[in-house]
C-alpha cells in the first residue's frame, strides 16, 4: 500500500514536473510581446500625477495608503484570497497545477489559483477571456509585476481596485459607502465581510446577499484564525457582534470620474508621443476648478432623489469658454464620461445656426408648424401639439420638431451633418438623414461632444476643442504636451448671435424656462429622449459669456417616467451649478458682433402674409425694427403679388366677376367703374356694363386701415 502510495506521489510530481516544463515553454512562445502596462496600475512609479489649474496636486480621494488600511483588512484579504502571499513570487505553484489539472480534466480553464498578484494583472491589464493563452499571458506580466514592486507596494494596489458591488470600487469607497468608516478603522468582523464580497459581488455583497455574505464571513474568519490573525478572544467575541451596514447611497464619489477622464485623455495624448526621449512620472496640468467641481457634486446631490432608477446616470460637465477647458465633471458613474447616448433636440441649433449662416433664416423668419409628409417621414410634436405660423425664435424655444426637419430639408441632410461635425460632434454617415435634427444619431453623443458643440455657439462661432489638460511634463520638467487654443471658425459671429439670442428666449420662456429665474443672460437647449414606456434620456445644455454647462440623466435600464425630462431635472441642475458659480460675480450680457446690422421691415405683412419684406420696399404696413444678416435673402416685396394672388377678369352670365386668392384677415372692397361688387363665394361680381373696357379699383385693408390700392383698366367682356 506504501509502495503504490509513493508510486502514486512520484507519478504526480513528475507530471507537474513535465507539465510546468510545458507551460513554460508555451508562455515563453505566446507570450513574447506582452509587457506590463504600469500606467493602468492605480498607482506605481510610473503613474500619471494630476494637478489643478492652479498646479496643485489633485488627491485622488478614492484611494488609500497601506499604512492607512487596517491590519485587519490586509490580514482578511490574504487569509481567504492569497496565505502564502509574502513567499511566493508571483505564482502559487501548488494552487496553480491544483487548478491547472483541473482545468485540464474540465477543459473549461475557469479554475481558480490566482494569487493577489495575478488579481491585480486581471483586473489592470488583461480582458475577462478564459483562455490558457490569456492565463500564460497574466503569468508572464504577475512576474514583471513582483520583479518591480515590493509586497507592499502589490497588496496597496491590489485593494484599491477591488470591486465590491453597487458601484463601489476600492477599499477605502467601501468602507465608506458602507460603514461610513475609513479603512484604518474597521473591526476583524467588517474586514472579514469585505473579504467575504469580492469572489462574486452579486452573490457575496452584504448588501444584496446578507445571508451568502454571513456565511462566506464566517469562513473568512475562521482562516484568519487559523493563521494566526486573530486571537481566541478576538475570534469568538465576532460571534457576539452582528455587521452594522450604513449604506450611503451617495458613496460615489462624484470628482472620480473628473480623474478618470483626465487620465483617459492624458494616456491618449502619451500614447502618441514618442515615450523613450522622456522620463516617467508624467505631472499631468489639468484645468480642474475644485469650487466649481464642488458646486457641479452639490447641484447633483441636491437632484440625487429625483428620476431614481436602477442603473440611472446623472452628469453635469461645466467647461470655460475661454480655454474649452472642463473645469468640472461630476457624475454617480465615474465611467458615464465614455457613455455615448442619443441627444435629441439639443442638435437643432446648429440646424438653425446653418441656415442663417446660409441666408435662408432670421429669428423673425415665419415658420408653419403642421403634420408634413416629408417623403414618407412624418415628425411628430411633443404632445401632438402644432402651432400653425410661428416664428423661428418660437419654433426653438418651444422644440418645435417639425420646423427644424423643414428647415434641415432646406439645408440639406448632408451639409447639416457635416456643420454638425465641425463643432466636434462625431456623426456616422448614416446619420445624413431628415431625423438628425431631431437628434436621430447611429451612435449617440458623450456629454463632452455635446460640450464641445456648445463651446462652437459660445464663442462665436470658433470650434474650441474641449479639454482637461492644459500641459505635461515629464519627471524632469520638459515639456511634452502643451494646450494650442486653436479656434478654426465654424459660424460667422453673426449667425452666432442670433442663434444664442434665440437660445436666450429658450431659457427665458421656452423648455429651460427653469433657468428663467437667474437675473443675468444664458443660452439653453433642452432635450428629451423618448423610450417605449417613458424617457430614456433628458438633457440641458447652457451657455453664459463664461462657462457652458452640460448636463445629462440616462436610463441605463428602466425608461424615466415622463416627468423626467430635459426641461425639468437636468435644467434644475444647471441651475443650482449656476448660482454657486455666479455666486459672487454674474456674468456679462451677450453682445451683437459690431457688424451685425438692423433693418425695418413690413411688420403687416409678416403678420398678415408669413413674409419677410423690408419696410423700404412696401411702406403700407407697420414698422418693426430686426437685426438681419449681410446675405440675408427677403421675400418678394411687391403688395399686389402678396395681396391679390392670381388676380382675374372674366365674364359669367353675362357679368364682370373679379377673383384672386384672398388672404385671411384682410378686408377688400372691389369696384368697377366706381360701382360696388357684389361678393360672392365665386368672386366679387359687378353689375351689367355697357362698354367692354372698365376701371377696377380693389382696396386691401386690415382693422379698418388702409393697406393697399390697386386700379387699372381691365377688359370686362
């Protein structure tokens, strides 16, 4: 029995033998060009290290030093997770061929034997694939990882990017989200349900499994014991004490995703420089206003119980028109920032903006709102509501969605997606359809295109790329990025105007009319996404003379109700940002560019005929005075054209019978020969005359008042 016992050990470690000779040779032949990314680590010699504008440096507030994370903590960790963590080098060889032949036996590679070590590479630098190839890969860089870093350094690292479920990443979130305690003060017990969580959130999380979470504790606790972490004492006295959760739903930190997108944006800009001419670590400048950030967390916390949804994000971005500098971006979802989501009405002004570029638009321009059948296309108003005539300002400022698709036709489909594009929204050529101008797009815009969009309308005209960072410089302090402010022009400064100053109505009296309430001058754009059973996202984007404010709420799941739309939550939260902002200090009023002209036109015949014609070239009406563009092309100005449309002379029975096309609200009076006609649903018919040639006189008039006259010989007959 013996003999067959040895026989047994020395076959078994001689196939580990053969079996880790072969793994090595795979890992050395798949493995040539994999590297460790030091850059994904959460923190490292090579970390990239962010400061304000004001070159202070930015505590990420998410994350903490070993020396301020409980013993308690470390020793759960390592009791349930990794026990021989301080002796190996990387690689637990007796878990590893453990689960190496099982994975064999099951051919499914799912088995466990990670160390923390190899955790961290999981979670950093590789995807979730199951493959032996993507395992031989996660051991090769685990052994790049412990060649540079000590334990310490590992075991730091590793608890910072844990995830706990609910959105909560990193020790330092959780001890806060859920028992509103650093990690430096945490009993063995809460260690031990930490501990407990993280081999499958949704199943292990005190919050969602109370019951798995107890059981998998226990366990916990009991290897802690076992290896010496907790005394008898310490032990037993967890059985006499029970997990005390207060959750704060707030846990998120609302400034993370301000670091992240930084870091995002600064790993993109290194990725194209050439790397060996400079030496890490990166000091990354950003643009980042800590007042500002605090006033965006505070103007979303203040909404946080509003449009509560499972999986709902809320963002607000505030930038400076200045720099196209993001000086705030506060969200629940610090990863919201690469969310790409449908952004509805709010691409019209740029629809808007191209046609009085083009000539063809002024905020006074007369539009008719009804059901159209645009080739087959039939845009629906909000509610089913249609106006009839209305003016362009009006039309935007209520969303009127059937105007914008008639003005888009007019433009053209392409050349208002490629207008769009030129702000710096990214449009798919699919999306050159009628629908962009009700924000119909293949793949959604982030909230900082919609920014940088914005950022184009607020400064007149000029495309200003958005940006968190202004420099970088290298650990010796050379340069190797700096903020250009390239401004291309996208509008003339007068068609820009009038676009904003249409806005401004928007947010006075149209669907921002929440921000009504601020005493100084602001832009606004609403949009609302519309889903099966509600809405699924609701947007505002506003502009003063200083900042641009973007702010979006997405239904990641379940649609909001209908009372969650652009005009009403995200707007409510612009306006809270903007009070703190300008708490001290408003901003300017807008001010027309010094070449944008007035004129005086027909206010009779805008009213009365939905028609643009300078007072000039009619002079029967009412004046009004408008600003209008260089190349502004006006209506046909001639009265009689407007007022007696298809005017005709004929005979019926014998009788002289006038008719044209009669506009409402006009009065007429028709005479031939100084005879009264008699009016009719024919036409206006004359008495019998005695000579076939006769004077026609035809007077226009509205309210009793005289508009126009019109006389001529006619042949009666």
């Amino acid at each position: 029995m013996k003999k067959a016992r040895k026989i047994a050990v020395v076959t078994l470690l001689s196939l580990s033998v053969i079996l880790l000779f072969g793994c090595g040779i795979l890992l050395f032949s798949v493995t040539s060009d994999v590297k460790l990314n030091a850059n994904a680590l959460p923190n490292g010699e090579n970390a990239l290290i962010l400061y304000d504008k004001d070159g202070l440096e930015m505590e990420n507030e998410d994350y903490a030093r070993l020396e301020n994370i409980s013993d308690h903590i470390k020793h759960a960790f390592i009791a349930v997770e990794d026990k021989r963590f301080y002796e190996h080098s990387g690689i637990d060889l007796k878990r590893t061929v453990g689960a190496l032949l099982k994975d064999l036996k099951d051919r499914n590679f799912t088995q466990g034997g990670s160390t923390i070590s190899n955790q961290l590479v999981k979670n950093t630098q590789l995807n979730d694939e199951k493959t032996i190839k993507r395992k031989l890969k996660e051991a090769k860089i685990t052994f790049q990882l412990e060649k540079r870093y000590t334990k310490d350094e590992i075991l730091e690292m590793y608890l910072n990017v844990l995830y706990f479920g609910k959105g909560i990443y990193g020790v330092k979130s959780a001890c806060r989200a859920l028992y509103d305690k650093s990690p430096s003060e945490v009993s063995p017990l809460e260690a031990a349900s930490l501990a407990a969580t993280i081999a499958n959130p949704s199943k292990y999380s005190v919050l969602l499994n109370r019951e798995n979470n107890l059981e998998r504790t226990k366990m916990v606790l009991s290897l802690m014991r076992e290896q010496g972490y907790l005394s008898l004492n310490e032990f037993e006295d967890c059985d006499h004490v029970d997990i005390v959760i207060n959750y704060d739903k707030n846990h998120n930190n609302y400034n993370k995703i301000y670091f992240n997108s930084a870091y995002n944006e600064a790993s993109s800009i290194l990725s194209t420089r050439k790397r060996k001419e400079f030496s890490a670590p990166y000091r990354i400048y950003t643009y980042w206003d800590k007042s500002a950030q605090q006033a965006a967390n505070d103007a979303l916390l203040a909404f946080d119980q509003s449009a509560q949804k499972d999986g709902a994000t809320k963002e607000l971005l505030i930038a400076d028109n200045a720099f196209g500098a993001i000086i705030a971006y506060a969200s629940n979802d610090d990863k919201s920032y690469r969310s790409k989501r449908q952004p509805g009405s709010l691409l019209k002004p740029f629809i808007y903006a191209k046609a009085i570029e083009d000539g063809i638009l002024l905020p006074d321009s007369p539009l008719l709102d009804e059901q159209t059948d645009f080739d087959g296309y039939y845009p629906a108003n909000f509610g089913g509501t249609y106006y009839g005539w209305i003016s362009a300002r009006e039309a935007l400022s209520r969303s009127v969605n059937t105007t914008a698709v008639s003005i888009l036709r007019d433009i053209g489909s392409k050349e208002g997606a490629d207008t769009i594009r030129s702000v710096g929204i990214p449009l798919d050529e699919k999306d050159e359809t009628l629908s962009l101008a009700l924000g119909g797009t293949t793949y959604g815009s982030t909230v900082k295109e919609i920014a940088e969009g914005y950022l184009t309308l607020a400064n007149g005209g000029k495309h200003r790329r958005t940006t968190y960072i202004r420099k970088i410089t290298d650990a010796k302090g050379r340069v190797v990025y700096q903020d250009d402010h390239s401004d291309p022009r996208v509008f003339k400064a007068e068609s820009v105007y009038l676009t904003t100053d249409m806005l401004k109505t928007c947010a006075k009296s149209g669907t921002a009319k929440q921000l009504g309430y601020l005493e100084y001058d602001i832009a606004a754009k609403t949009g609302t996404v519309a889903a099966k059973s509600g809405n699924s996202d609701a947007w505002c984007a506003s502009y003063t003379t200083e900042h641009t404010f973007i702010c979006r709420f997405s239904a990641l799941k379940t649609p909001f109700v209908d009372d969650v739309t652009g005009g009403n939550f995200p707007t409510k939260v612009v306006r809270a940002a903007m009070r703190a902002v300008y708490a001290s200090n408003t901003p300017a009023s807008f001010a027309p560019p010094s070449d944008l002209r007035k004129t005086e036109i027909d206010k009779t015949i805008k009213e009365s005929f939905h028609k643009l014609v300078p007072y000039k070239n009619s002079g029967f009406g009412e004046k009004e005075t408008i600003y209008v563009t260089k190349n502004f092309r006006f209506d046909a100005a001639d009265p009689e054209v407007l007022l007696l449309k298809n005017l005709s002379v004929q005979t019926t029975d014998g009788l002289p019978k006038v008719s044209f096309d009669a506009f409402s609200g006009i009065e007429y009076a028709v005479l031939i020969n100084d005879a009264p006609c008699i009016k009719t649903q024919d036409g206006y018919f004359a008495p019998k005359q005695r000579f076939p040639i006769g004077k026609l006189e035809i007077y226009c008039l509205k309210d009793g008042r005289l508009l126009w006259k019109t006389t001529r010989l006619v042949r009666l007959y």
